[in-house]
C-alpha cells in the first residue's frame, strides 16, 4: 500500500458506475483520488449519474457531488482529455454521442492506442447483458436482489460505520457462485468481442466487479465501481495496466481474481449490480 504525497501520474485513468444521485454514491472518494492524481486522458465509463434511479424516486445529491463536477471542469481547463461513455443507468445521453460539452467529449466506445502500442476498447459493458442473461425476469429480478443488498448495506453502515460501506454486498455477491458465474460469463463475453473487433484489450465497467487479467493473447479490464468500492483502470507511461483501489489517503493495487470459465450450471437470478 503506497501513501500518496504527491500527485501520481498516469497516461490514462478510467472509471466507471459512479452512479450519483443515489445514496450509495461516493462522490466525496472519487474527488480525493481525482486531486490526487494526474492524467493525460480520463474516461468516464459509464452510470456516472444514475438517472434511471433519480427518475424513481428523490435525488441525493450533496455538495461534493457539484465539487465532482468542478473537478471534471479544472481537468479539462488543465489540458486532460475528459472522454464520457454513457452507460445504461444515464443511457439517455447517448443521444448526444459524437458532441462535446464542455470540453467533454462523448462516445459510444471507444477506441484506444496504449502507449506499447496495443490497441484498446473501451465500452460500458450493457451490451452483453442480452448475451448472459437473455430472460428480462431474471435480469430484473437480479436487479430487484442488487437493490436490496443496498439497502441491508445502508442499514449496516447506520450502526456500523461509514468504514463499512459496501462490505456487506462484496462479501455477499463473492460467496454466491450464482453470481460469480455471472461475471464468469459477462468476462467470456467480452472477450469474444474484443477477438471479434480485433483489439488486443477490452476495458468495461458495468457489473461491479475489478478485474484484469489475460486470455488467448486478449487482455480483459474490469474498472470496477464507486458504489461498493472504489476502484479505477490505470494505464502507466510504458503501456502497463493496473487496477488499483482506493480508501481515502491511500491508493493500492487490486488483489485480482484468477482466470475462470463460465459455469455450466442453469441461469439463476443474481445481485450482481450495474443493473
């Protein structure tokens, strides 16, 4: 674990499922990390507001949640390349795919050059959702499962601790096989569209769930989230990926999972998150 003193470089950072205007956001932990860091190109990869839930009920919004955003504008006037690739939770801003606003561009995907020369794609990950889950009751009642490990999270973090946060639904979701078969599965998927696409690496968000590892030659990142942890995708000056996490004064590098293969048994409604 590395204490961070002075601001860390990175040609490339990237994030994703923010997921602001919910309660279970954590604005306050990204802002930290994003002052102590310095980046040539950052990408939002998705859910950074979570309109879906802000359309259901009440918003939460707190006052770092607007320094998150003056923050985004200081990086772009600082000369950083802010690059947003909605997700499905603020998917009603793909209608803007192809503009810039303030400085921020917007993407469908994305494709990268790593500066070893690998070629990189860069893309939310909701795509695969019809893929790994083709029944809608299942998607949504893993959905429904997701939303209520929030809530018993949000309950534990009253009595508790905020040190808590997201503990309950990572110990959780890592002890179902339901669900990490579910991510087992999301991971083959994406890697059979970066062969199909012809990339040497393929970097998603969406379930919630960090990860880097290699198959067949292909490189599969996972930028994880700021719900239940935090964590971002870093690419060093020499090409090198890392993911690494981050708890407020101290940024340290994932431990990562090893390779797996899809599971064979029958599909079962999982809280997996993303949504």
């Amino acid at each position: 674990m590395d204490r961070v003193s002075q601001p860390r470089h990175y040609r490339t950072v990237i994030v994703s499922d923010v997921h602001l205007g919910t309660p279970d956001a954590r604005p306050e932990r990204l802002l930290s990390f994003l002052d102590s860091i310095r980046c040539e190109t950052l990408i939002l990869n998705g859910d950074l507001l979570d309109v879906w839930q802000m359309q259901r009920r009440r918003w939460f919004w707190s006052p770092a949640k607007s320094q998150l955003f003056q923050q985004l504008g200081r990086l772009v006037e600082s000369g950083t390349r802010v690059a947003y690739v909605p997700g499905n939770h603020d998917d009603c801003f793909r209608t803007f795919v192809g503009q810039t606003f303030a400085g921020v561009s917007l993407h469908r995907e994305l494709y990268l050059t790593l500066a070893d020369g690998r070629r990189a794609l860069v893309l939310h990950g909701d795509e695969f959702d019809a893929e790994i889950a083709p029944s809608l009751p299942a998607r949504w009642l893993g959905d429904l499962g997701y939303g209520c490990l929030l809530r018993l999270d949000r309950l534990v973090r009253r009595f508790g601790g905020d040190h808590r946060h997201g503990a309950l639904v990572r110990g959780i979701k890592t002890r179902l096989s339901g669900a990490m078969s579910h991510v087992a599965r999301f991971e083959v998927a994406a890697l059979r569209h970066a062969r199909r696409e012809g990339v040497d690496v393929i970097v998603c968000g969406h379930i919630h769930h960090a990860n880097l590892r290699e198959c067949d030659g292909i490189t599969y990142a996972n930028s994880g989230d700021w719900v239940e942890g935090c964590s971002a995708l870093v690419e060093h000056a020499d090409g090198t990926l890392d993911v690494i996490g981050w708890d407020g004064p101290t940024a340290h590098r994932m431990p990562l999972l090893a390779e797996r293969s899809p599971e064979s048994e029958p599909e079962v409604p999982v809280a997996v998150g993303g949504g």
